[in-house]
C-alpha cells in the first residue's frame, strides 16, 4: 500500500489544553485516494480521528509542505487521443470541464504536480490504460514494485 504522512501543525487539547499532536495522512486504498487527519492529546488522552475519501485541501498542503511535491509527466503512449485522456482523468479526479482540460494540458507538456500518492495513483490509472508516465520528486512509502 502507498502512503505518505506527516505531523502537521498542532492544535490545543479541548479537553485539557495541552498541545496535541495531529498527524495527516494520504493513502490509496482498493485504487482510491483517501484522506486522514488524526490528533491525538500525550497529556490526557484525547483524540479525534476524521477520514474521508479523494483529496482533502488540509491534508493535501500540510504533506506538499513537508514532502514537497511530485510530478508527472507523460512518456509515451496514445498522445492524440484527447477524449480518452479525459476520460481518465475525470474519472480519477472529478472536477469540472475546465479544470480537467487544463490537466491534460499541463501532462502533454510541463507535467501536473501533486503530492507523492496522488501522483502514484494518476500513474496507475494511466499506465493501466497504456500510458507510460514518469515520476519525479518525493515518493510514497511503501512502494510495491510496480514498474513504468
Ligand atoms: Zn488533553
């Protein structure tokens, strides 16, 4: 399983008013993206977990932070076909008409950027359509040997 975590920021304990601690994760689970933020009191005890499914913007900047982020771009495969492109990527990611045109925009040419389990998984959506991609900068823990 790919996953990338990071102790990020800290908040007050409600219960006791120590600092907690809160650590946030991403991680694909079943080929989805999912989200976790979990904070947790050393003092008294307390903590509180939440996780949810696809990107979540906290998550998201605390690992980009922390990790900086990774990019892909696209190797080799069908270049000319936009429709299938999008289709993946809509798929893959949701997001409006505009915004995933501006996405298989930027992978034809500069690469998209995000952090190291969302760029996994967008490779693993790509290569299983016959793409090949290319990885760089930080990546996830965990990696199971899958090759480009
Ligand atoms: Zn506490």
């Amino acid at each position: 399983m790919s996953s990338e975590s990071v102790v990020a920021g800290s908040t007050r304990c409600d219960r006791c008013g120590s600092v907690m601690r809160c650590a946030v994760r991403q991680a694909i689970i079943d080929g989805r993206l999912r989200s976790e933020v979990e904070s947790t009191c050393a003092a008294c005890g307390n903590g509180w977990a939440t996780c949810s499914d696809g990107a979540d913007d906290y998550v998201r900047s605390a690992l980009l932070a922390a990790h900086g982020p990774s990019r892909l771009r696209l190797a080799d495969g069908p270049f000319d076909d936009d429709a299938l492109l999008l289709g993946l990527l809509r798929r893959y990611g949701g997001g409006g008409l505009f915004e995933v045109n501006a996405k298989v925009a930027e992978l034809r040419t500069i690469g998209c950027t995000g952090t190291a389990v969302e760029m996994e998984l967008l490779a693993r959506v790509l290569r299983a359509a016959g793409y090949s991609v290319v990885l760089e900068g930080p990546r996830p823990s965990g990696q199971t040997g899958d090759t480009a």
